[in-house]
C-alpha cells in the first residue's frame, strides 16, 4: 500500500478564484503557443471553454489577462504585462511547496505501519 | 478587493482519499461527542453519510477506526487506538500548515495592486 500526501492551492478574490494551478497552467499554455486555441487543445478543453476561463479571471480581478489579436495568418493571443507578472508570481509562490507539504507529511505519518 | 489565498491537503493510500480536513473532523466529532449520530449533526450530514464515510476509510486503510457498542441506553461510537493515532498525526501535519501557505502567498502576492 502506498501512502500519499496531495494539495491544492488556489487564490480567491472577494471569494471567486482567480489563480489556481489549472489556470495559471492555462496562461502559460498561451504564452508558450501564442495562440488560445492552442492552449486550449494542450489543456484538453474547447476553445470556448478556455475563453470562459480568461474573461472570469479577467472581470473577477478587474484586469485584462489576455489580448487577441485578428490576422490575416490566424493572428494570436498573447499575455498582457499583468498577467505575465501574476503567472510569475504564482509560480513563485507554488514552487517549493509541494516539497514543503512533503516534508510536513513525511514528519508526521512517515513511520506509520501499514501492513496490519 | 480582498485578495486571498486557500488551500487543500488530504491523504490518500493507493490512490484513494483515506483523511482530509473533513474526515478528520468528523473523526475528531465523533471522539468528542461519544457517538456516531452527535458527530453527524455537528457535520451537518445524515447518520447514513457519516458511516459510509467511516467505512469507506476503514476499507481504504485496512483498518478498524470506530467501534459503535448497542446499549441500553442508546449506545455509542469510539474511536480505535488506530484512529486516534491518525487524528493526532493529521492534526500535527496540518497544524501550521495554513501560517506557512499564506507566508508564502504574502511574500509573493503581499504587494500587489488591484486597484487599476
């Protein structure tokens, strides 16, 4: 049998999240493609569904996240300077963490026995 | 605005849930109040949900966690050795665990503006 600890962390405002694992992966999908619907198909949703994402985010926070751009070539979305400092911060905040729920874990039930 | 941070931790065995925050309580309910019944009104849940819970946990770990005795007068629950055990090392993990998520969303996040 095989024991784990598991964690989730999000940020709320007013109540309503705006930051979670889920969708700060989501942002760095279209920073990384430049394309939403790109994004959307390396998350395994629809392009309406990642859109749904981004404008929640967007009216909860009261900052524009996302800027898509109409081109001839299929244009693009990229980040706004917000949001890349928001995903930064995230990421700052997230990594590291998990080895720190490990550790408090494995202090408290890692001698535990299993076998009875 | 109000800008904050939640999170989530719970442990699970070969992929299972086997203790969060509210199976913990509900443990922890059921120590205090001597029976199963008081522990689920305190949860706000039905007698029946309170005891598939526990049993789910009990099939998960492989363990007995509560001892419901019939009795003259109404009976009771208790919680084993194993599942006090559980409780104390749960309380130990996650005791200090919500001070040292928001140290970290405060170092990250602590600055930030939302009032653009």
């Amino acid at each position: 049998m095989n024991m784990a600890v598991r964690s989730k962390v999000w940020i709320e405002i007013d109540g309503e999240v705006v930051l979670s694992q889920g969708k700060a992966s989501l942002l760095e999908a279209i920073q990384e493609t430049g394309s939403l619907q790109k994004a959307a198909d390396r998350m395994g949703m629809s392009y309406r569904h990642a859109w749904g994402i981004i404008q929640k985010m967007e009216h909860r926070s009261r900052k524009k996240l996302v800027i898509t751009k109409q081109g001839r070539n299929g244009g693009g979305s990229v980040l706004t300077p917000e949001a890349r400092d928001w995903l930064l911060r995230f990421n700052k905040f997230h990594d590291g963490l998990r080895e720190l729920v490990d550790g408090r874990f494995n202090s408290a039930f890692g001698d535990i026995d299993l076998s009875g």
